[in-house]
C-alpha cells in the first residue's frame, strides 16, 4: 500500500445557509481544496452525507456534485454511515488512492439540515437508531444519549455540572474559528442555566445543527517532493461497528467500536496516545467526549470529565479536543462533521489553527462516530516537516 499525504482542504462555515443548495456547498468546499492543492481536477470523488434523501429529497450525490464541480465522468460515489460518513467517506478515499486504484481524490462530506422542518430533520436522525427496538419505542436520539449520560453519572459519581468544562474548552475555541457556527464564549454559570433537552441533557451539552460542507485532496506521497514544507500524511486508519441499539450492547459505557478503530491506528501509525497532540473528538454530546477520551486510552474508565476539569483538554493540556470549536460551537452538519475534522487536524498540523493552536503538533487524530457508537472511525495524520 502506497502512503498517501492530504495536500488541500477547504470548508464553508456551518451556518444557517437558506441562499445557498446541497450542490453548491460541496462544491464551494470542493473548490477551495483544489486550490489549496493547486489542482484543477483529481481521478476521483467520494461524498460523504447522511440525509439528502429525505431532507432535500435528493439522492445521487456522486454524479450530482462531480457534475457541478466539472469533473463529469469521474468516478463518484455518495458513502453513508450515519453521523460518521465524513469520515467514512474519507477512508474509502484513503484506500482507493493508498492501493493505487486511483492516482488522485478530493472527499467532501456534505449536509443541507436548515431548509427542512425541525421535526422532519429530528426523525431523519433518529434513522441512525435502531427502528424497531429504539425509534417505534419512542426513544429519540437525544434520549438515548440521556439515558448513557445518567448511568455514567449514576456508575461514577459525577454531578451533572461536571461536564460543563467540556462545552467551554468547545465555545473558547470556536471564538477563534471564523468557519464556526457559534463563534461566542460559555461561562460555567450559562452552562449550568441553559434549558434541559432530555434530563441530564441540556442544550449546552448537545451540539448544534447546520448546513456545512468540507473537503480534502489527496495523493501518494511518493508523487511529492518530500521536501517541501506542510506535508501531512495520514500514517493510520481503523473503523469498526457495535450493535445499533444501545441495549443490545455487553456494556453501554464503553465504546467498544471506537476502543477497536483506535487500535487499528495506532499500530498503523506505530504510536500510542501518548504520542497524540491533538484529538477531534466527535462529541455530539458532552457524554461522547468523555467516552471517546476513554475508549481511545487518554482517561481512565469513568474518569474523563476529570481531564476536562483539570484544564488537560485545552490547546494548551495534554490532550486538546475541540481545537476549533468541536461539534458544540463549530456544528455538527452531520455528513460533513467528519471531513471538518480532518481538516482541522490538518490546519493544526499546518500551523494554521489561529488564535487556537496546539504548539508544535506533529500527530493529530480525528475520530467520527455514527449513531450512539455503532461506526466508529479514527484517522491519524502526522506532519512530516
């Protein structure tokens, strides 16, 4: 397998996009990272979204983005896994260019959520549940996440106050991130009053929606020459699957999912966690962060909100999460999120996270999770110069 290096990324700002379609998101991202590549095309496109169908009744995405961006003929395809397809779509990208079936991609992750009524947007989410043992129950995606957050609570003997650190690293950040959603700081007093969703969910432990889209291009290593400034590899890849109920699952508390793709990359990358500068993790909830961080060996079970007390979740901590913004401020446009995530590693990984930055960051690591951990995929990249 060849090594392959992300040599351009582009994003639109998750935002409430009424003026602009599906198409024309993806292709603003598309377009931006070809730039940032200095390419005009590239062999192939893979998309990642989850819910064209039923929130803009539109299917297709391959041919209909390929045909938008100009790149009409080029191999193309739509990949979805829920929450994670971003990221899904971006290691189907990786293992096309990596075993030479492709000289070239550009993977984008798109979602157009904000022109659809609440309600139907809520029910299209609930599809990455299981339908007949949670949804026709009448349990919402957001519940299922209460019902986690209150034994972990009840398990470990935290208060609910506890995860409040979280959405702030999250808010702090997005203030330095003109691509985010909520670019406005959180005090742990707005934390504490801000209303509950699903008790002990409130709405600063949920993430926001929004349209978004992002993108990446990539291309063997060895077609580049290594001496140039900037090159960023992705040095691991792993995604495993759980059962889609929660319920149905040996232990609720543990993503075993994401515990599985972790190790994956890691003995790819031939690293630990000790080594990871930086982890954008997929934290949809405040409840996820904390189990991410466990799962992926940076806390100890039932310990992670004691890191974010502690400040260690910081661009300046040990292991900085939500560098520009997370899921909580940035948004959560849900078959993008996990292209935004690769391209913030890389723009840390770059040097160009301002006003955020983790100092001297050579190894990032993005993990996007599907549903409440049934797919989970981690990428580690590294900068080589």
């Amino acid at each position: 397998m060849r090594e392959v290096a992300v040599i351009g990324i582009g994003q639109t700002k998750v935002d409430e996009h009424w003026d602009k379609s599906l198409r024309e998101l993806a292709g603003e991202a598309v377009f931006a990272a070809l730039a940032d590549a200095g390419r005009e095309s590239v062999s192939a496109m893979y998309v990642g979204n989850m819910l064209s169908g039923p929130a803009n009744k539109q299917q297709h995405l391959g041919a209909f983005i390929a045909d938008w961006v100009g790149m009409r003929y080029t191999e193309s395809m739509r990949i979805e896994s829920a929450c994670s397809s971003g990221s899904a779509a971006f290691r189907t990208g990786l293992m096309a260019v990596a075993s030479g079936a492709v000289d070239s991609a550009v993977v984008v992750g798109v979602e157009k959520m904000i022109d659809s009524p609440g309600d139907e947007v809520t029910a299209a989410l609930a599809t990455a549940a299981d339908a007949d043992w949670e949804v026709d129950q009448g349990v919402s995606f957001v519940a299922l996440n209460a019902l986690i957050m209150r034994r972990y609570i009840l398990e470990y003997g935290w208060k609910h106050a506890d995860f409040g650190a979280f959405s702030v690293n999250a808010h702090t950040n997005g203030k330095q991130n003109p691509y985010a959603r909520f670019q406005e700081g959180l005090t742990v007093e707005g934390y504490a009053k801000a209303g509950m969703i699903a008790d002990p969910i409130n709405l600063m432990d949920a993430s926001p929606m929004g349209d978004g889209a992002a993108a990446a291009v990539m291309v063997p290593l060895d077609s580049l020459n290594k001496n140039r400034n900037g090159l960023i590899t992705v040095v691991g890849s792993g995604s495993a699957t759980d059962s889609l109920a929660v319920h149905s699952r040996t232990d609720p508390l543990w993503l075993t999912a994401a515990e599985k793709s972790v190790k994956m990359a890691y003995a790819q990358a031939g690293i630990g966690p000790e080594q990871i500068d930086l982890f954008e993790a997929h934290d949809a909830f405040t409840i996820m962060a904390a189990l991410s961080l466990e799962a992926c060996g940076f806390a100890e079970r039932g310990r992670a909100p004691q890191l974010a007390l502690d400040g260690e979740i910081t661009p300046k901590g040990r292991i900085p999460i939500a560098t520009r913004g997370g899921l909580k401020a940035r948004g959560h446009p849900v078959g993008a999120t996990g292209m935004y995530q690769i391209v913030e590693v890389v723009q840390q990984l770059r040097g160009e996270a301002h006003g955020s930055q983790v100092e001297n960051a050579q190894y990032g690591m993005a993990q996007n999770i599907g549903g409440s951990g049934s797919n989970i995929v981690t990428h580690i990249l590294k900068r080589l110069n």
